[in-house]
C-alpha cells in the first residue's frame, strides 16, 4: 500500500492556483461584509459573554 503524500502548492497548476486564490478572496469579502452587517450585535454578545465569564471567574 502506498503512502498518501501532502501535495503542496508544486503540484498545482497555473489554473488551480488561481482558482485557489479567487476562492480566497471571495470568502474574505463574503466574511467582511457578514461582519459589517451584524458587527454591532456580534460585539454586543461578545461583551455580555465576556461580563459573564468574568463574573464566573470573578475577575
């Protein structure tokens, strides 16, 4: 049985290399604009879950 090998980005080609990139790209667009939108109330949990752990822990 042969042994799996990590294939890194050498044995990518041009194309796949770019798609990879484009991909990327969009997931860091797709993730900003999610963080915009509910950026104020993520925040507002954050700080409550934050206040709650501090309390438990009693810092």
């Amino acid at each position: 049985m042969r042994a799996r090998r990590w294939h890194g980005i050498d044995d990518e080609t041009g194309a796949e290399v770019l798609e990879w990139a484009v991909v990327t790209v969009i997931l860091i667009v797709a993730t900003y604009a999610i963080l915009q939108a509910v950026g104020s109330e993520f925040g507002a949990i954050a700080g409550a879950v934050l206040y709650r752990i501090r309390d438990f822990v009693g810092l």
